[in-house]
C-alpha cells in the first residue's frame, strides 16, 4: 500500500542529519515550536542551530487568527528567528482561494481574528460584519472571543446564500492546559445549523504547503509536524518528507496506528531530531530491525527486543530505534491486511536520544 504521493508509507532512512540533506524546513507552529504562548522544549535552540547552517525557514500555520508579522513576533519573543515574510498561514491560503472564485470586491463576512481580516481585505475583497450587509460569501476562522452573536451572523448569512470558507477544521487546539476548542469545532456549529460544509484551503489540503515553499524558496524541504491528520497528511499530498515530534497532538501510539496517508517518513521526539540522522528499519524473517532494537507482530500483537532481550511496550525509556521498529511492524502489519490490535497497544514512552 501507498501514500497518496505514491511512495511507499514506511520510514525513509537520512544517512546524513535532516539539517544536512535539506534545504528548507517548513515548521507547523503549535504543538512544534509553541504551546499557547510558551517555547516548546528545545525549539527555540534547534532553530537557532538550524539558521547557523544556512538552512531556510518556513513557518506554516492553520491558526488564522493572527496576520504573519504577529506571528513572526510572536516567535520571536520566545527566541525563535522568524520573519513576517517567512510565515503562512491558513488565512492567507484561503484569502487566495476566495479571490479566485468571487469577484473582486465582493463582500465577504468575517468571523475570526485580525489575521483573516487582513488578508481577506489585501486581496481586493470587501470586509463586513453583518448578513444584512448581504455578503457573497461567509468566512470563518478561530478567535478566541468568538461566541453566539459571530457564529449566528455566520449562519443567517449561509442560509441566504452566501459561499462558505473556512481557513482550517481542525478540532482541537493545543495549549499549555491541554487540547482547547479548534476552528473546526466552532464551524460545526454553524454546519449544524445550516447543513453547508464550508470550503478549506489550511492544511491538510497541498496548496498551502507549495505557498509556504514558494514563499521561502529552496528545493527540497522537509515538512515537521505534531498533528498527523493536517501536518503529516498534507506534506504527503504535497509530496514532501515530514519529520513527526512527540510535543503536541499526536503521541507515539498514534503514530503506530497511523493509516498510510497520516505516516510521517522521519521521527522524532523533538526538533533535536533535525539535527540528527534518520535510520530505517529492515526487515529480516519477520523482524523489523534497527540498531539493537527489533519488532514483529504476532496476532495481531507487537513484540519488542532490545539488545536481544524481550522488553515490554509499557516500558519507559523505550529508544528511538525502538519506536522505528515499532512504527515499521504495525504498519506493515496493517498493509499486509493483519492490523495490530489498537484495545492492547499502551502509550508509548519515548526518550530522546542521549
Ligand atoms: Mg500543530
């Protein structure tokens, strides 16, 4: 089986480290580089390291509350060198999508932060409040101080006809206290109420991550990522390798149970995983094996050795060629048509490398 790009979704092996095989680095932002307003772990040093060797940087977010010169001071605050001309967001990849289907000047609602409304407004279309102001199209994005009056607007004018946009679904959002409510969550309010799926442009859909290339320049990127439904997902679709991290949504055990459209090519615990190499698994009578580590599975069951001993999936401080081997056994348990049985697979506890 393979991922939409048409490789094979397993692991990619990088002989040399990422930050070394790798032009541009195109960073999803929470959950990789923040959580709320706070540095995650040993982003802000990776980065650092990251520009010393030339490599170029690109910021890509699905949150579209903010304008790309926020973000970028936003980053930088807590020591991450970003500039507003490296950063795309969600709202500027919608902004385009709407300028190609509406007229210009046409109006558009917003409901969503300042970010939306400048790059909607920068693309030649009419920003307004109100269904009564009769806009062509509705757009929705996620603020933080969005409540019944936006999202009632937003429905009444859907009813009356108005297109549907949305930046980005994503449900969840994660913040230092945990996963807080997503755009994705409050669009289903209005979907609900008015039986109209709005039309996305934020990741996972391809266009996004080719505009954040295109942005930055470069040839041969990699893609880090939290999320495997929006990051991981939509570099496979625009045909770019994608680093996972364990800092944000989706843990180890996600990972494993990943269909082959949601499989990262690298992984890592954190952005310390750019700086370095990236073996990958082979397989040999049913093992799959990486340094001293080894998995298979058995009924549906992983089974893990290390150094030759059994150890057990609840272990802490399993290494990272064991999560390698794990990933690798379950998916091509999975495509083999024998998946793992996800009820008897713990969270996995991953140490980075020392
Ligand atoms: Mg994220």
């Amino acid at each position: 089986m393979t991922g939409s790009d048409g490789a094979p979704a397993a692991l990619l092996e990088s002989v040399a480290p990422l930050a070394e095989a790798h032009d541009v680095a195109l960073f999803d932002i929470d959950g990789v580089l923040l959580l709320g307003h706070s540095a995650v772990p040993h982003a802000a040093a990776a980065l650092t390291d990251l520009s010393a060797t030339g490599v170029r940087h690109g910021y890509l977010t699905n949150n579209a509350s903010r304008s790309p010169a926020a973000v970028a001071d936003e980053l930088q605050a807590v020591g991450i060198p970003a500039r507003a001309g490296e950063v795309t967001t969600s709202a500027l990849a919608i902004a385009g999508l709407m300028s190609e289907e509406l007229p210009a000047g046409s109006r558009v609602l917003v409901v969503g932060g300042p970010g939306l409304r400048e790059a909607t407004s920068e693309t030649g279309l009419t920003v307004v409040d109100s269904a009564e102001d009769h806009p062509a199209a509705v757009v929705q994005g996620l603020a933080l101080d969005i409540g019944w009056p936006e999202l009632s607007e937003a429905a009444l004018a859907v009813r009356a006809g108005a297109t549907y946009f949305a930046p980005n679904l994503d449900a969840t959002v994660p913040r230092e206290r945990g996963l807080m409510i997503g755009n994705g969550s409050l669009v289903a309010a209005v979907v609900n109420a008015t039986g109209v799926t709005p039309r996305t442009a934020g990741k996972p859909a391809p266009g996004i991550f080719h505009q954040a290339l295109q942005r930055v320049g470069g040839r041969n990127p990699v893609v880090c990522g939290d999320r495997l439904d929006t990051d991981i997902a939509g570099a496979r679709a625009a045909g770019f390798p994608a680093l996972h991290v364990l800092t944000g949504v989706d843990r180890a055990r996600a990972v494993l149970l990943a269909p082959p459209d949601h499989r990262p090519s690298y992984l890592g615990t954190d952005l310390r995983a750019l700086s370095g190499p990236h073996p990958a698994p082979r397989e040999e009578a049913g093992w799959w094996t990486c340094g001293g580590s080894a998995a298979r599975s058995v009924n549906g069951a992983l089974e893990l050795r290390s150094d030759g001993s059994d150890l057990p999936l609840e272990s802490a401080d399993l290494t990272m060629d064991d999560y390698r081997c794990l990933a690798s056994a379950a998916w091509s348990a999975a495509d083999a048509g024998a998946p793992i049985d996800s009820a008897a697979l713990p969270e996995l506890r991953i140490s980075a490398p020392r």
